[in-house]
C-alpha cells in the first residue's frame, strides 16, 4: 500500500530519529514527510519517547499531524520480537520507569557486546559506540557504525553480516521482557499495541498468541514487506481482528528502500485506530 495515493493522505507511522539508530533530527524527518505529501506520521524510536516534543513542534509549524509513538523492544524463546505503540501517555510514569530501565540494559548489552568482539580481536572501545548514539537510545546500528569507523567492515551491513546479526558470534539479545509484558504496559500507558515487521518473526502462530496477550494491531505495511507478505498479513490481520498499520522504518541515510514514505497507509486506518481508542478502556484504573 505504498505507491497509491489515498485521496483523503497517506501516512507512515515508522520514522526513527536520532533519539534511536536514526541519522536525521525529529525536525529534519518531518521536513521529509512534509516533501514526500504526507499528512501523519509517527516516529517510533527505540524505547525511547523523548524525540517527540520537537518533532511536534515541527509538525505543527508545517501542518503534518503527528501521533505519538514507540517502537518497544521484547523476546521470545531468544527472537527479537518489536512492538509499537501509538497514540500513547508520554508522561505516563510506569511506562517511562519501564524505558528507562530498557536504556540501562542497552547500555550494558554494548559492552557486553563490545567485549564479545574485542575476544574476536577486534580493536573497539565501548566509548566509540557512544560516540555514534549520542544520548539516545543505543543499539546495534551504533556499534555497526564504529566498526565502519574502525575500518573492520565497509558497511553497516557487513557489520550485521558478520558480527552483529541475530546469528552473529558478537549478538547479544537487546530486552528480557515478553511481548505480553510490554503490550500491557503500552495499553496501560493508553496506547494501541501492534506487532512490528512480522516478516522478521516468521512465525504467524506467535501472532495469534500475541493477540491473545492484548495485541491490537498489526504492522501489515513496511518497507520489507513484499506485496505476497502485504497479501498474506492483510489476511491474518482480518482472521484475528487485529488494526493494520504501516510504515517505512526509515533509519535516513544509508538504509535503501527505506526512505519516508516507502511504506505508508491510507488516512481511513488511522480513524479506525482512533476508534480503537475510544472503544477500549486501556487503562486499568482512572
Ligand atoms: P537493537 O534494537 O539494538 O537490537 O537494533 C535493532 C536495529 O538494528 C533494527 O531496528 C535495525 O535498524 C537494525 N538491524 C537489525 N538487523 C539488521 C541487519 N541484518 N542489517 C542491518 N540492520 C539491522
Ligand atoms: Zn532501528
Ligand atoms: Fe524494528
Ligand atoms: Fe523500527
């Protein structure tokens, strides 16, 4: 559902930014939704929500409607498995205490990871990897980088290939918590639940279950989606109730195929997430 034009606006409700493994600032990410005509979007940073006041401002100043969002991190039997959230509490604080604790892990994973690749004899220090992340959230696109910046591989996605990938001899699984966990905590917070990039978890039984454990929502649009995947999850979507959404997972420069915009929904899925909202009470107390 990307190329098409809906008459009443697109939107692509999977943006990172620098407050993640994003390269552009909030600002600068709705400066290119505002190019490529869309009329909402979310930027849904790993674990972390604190891109949002100053992409709001920036929506606002251009006339974009921009949704709260997350993309949050669990596991599963050792998979990573990803959550957004949409139209979330950002002050909920619960769910910024449960964040917080996310980013502390992430830090200690990359010296984890870090150690694992200086036993493969690899010259990185944990301090290079920061220097990429900045104060955002840290992941595995910061070490790929230092590693370019090392000279031990020529692209991020070498740095995946060889070290870092899910199979890799330098990966270290990024969250402890279960899916379930973290779809309460984002209906706690007020947000809508919705299973990332099912491409990657390859497994439309745990989807189901995941429904049963609180799932709303269902990214059927994304960049790494072929129209038979698009097909395919539009279906076990509409078996099990769950809303579609979609979007780029644009990371900005260097990742192709991925720009803003690449994958997007028409403006009608997001009336029906609001509608969602306003039928399910999602917080458990007043
Ligand atoms: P983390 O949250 O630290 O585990 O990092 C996950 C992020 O790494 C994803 O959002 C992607 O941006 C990136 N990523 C994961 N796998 C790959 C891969 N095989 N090649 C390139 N980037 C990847
Ligand atoms: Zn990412
Ligand atoms: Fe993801
Ligand atoms: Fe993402």
């Amino acid at each position: 559902m990307s190329a098409a034009r809906a008459p009443e606006g697109n939107a692509d409700l999977h943006l990172h930014t620098v407050y993640s493994d994003g390269t552009e600032t909030p600002t600068r990410v709705v400066e290119l939704a505002q190019a490529a005509g869309l009329r909402a979007i979310a930027i849904t940073d790993h674990d972390i929500l604190d891109g949002y006041p100053e992409a709001a401002a920036a929506a606002q100043e251009r006339g974009i409607e921009l949704i709260p969002g997350i993309e949050m991190s669990a596991s599963w039997d050792g998979c990573e498995v990803h959550v957004l959230g949409f139209f979330l509490e950002l002050h909920y604080q619960p769910l910024q205490r449960l964040l917080a604790e996310q980013r502390q892990r992430r830090i200690a994973r990359i010296h984890d990871m870090v150690s694992r690749l200086q036993q493969l004899g690899l010259q990185i220090e944990p301090e290079d990897v920061f220097a990429s992340s900045g104060q955002g959230s840290v992941g595995r696109p910061h070490v790929a980088q230092a590693l370019v910046k090392r000279g031990y591989v020529a692209t991020e996605k070498e740095a995946f290939n060889r070290y870092i990938g899910n199979n890799g001899p330098a990966f270290i699984p990024g969250s402890p918590l279960a899916p379930a966990l973290v779809i309460d905590m984002i209906r706690q917070a007020g947000g809508i639940p919705v299973l990332a990039h099912p491409i990657y978890l390859n497994n439309d039984r745990l989807i189901a279950q995941f429904a049963r454990d609180g799932l709303a929502g269902l990214e059927v649009y994304h960049s790494s989606h072929a129209p038979d995947a698009v097909q395919r999850y539009e279906r076990v979507a509409d078996e099990l109730g769950l809303l579609k959404t979609g979007g780029s997972d644009f990371h900005g420069r260097g990742k192709e195929g991925a720009e803003i915009g690449a994958a997007t929904i028409p403006y009608s899925l997001i009336d029906l997430l609001k509608q969602w909202k306003g039928t399910h009470r999602t917080r458990s107390c007043a």
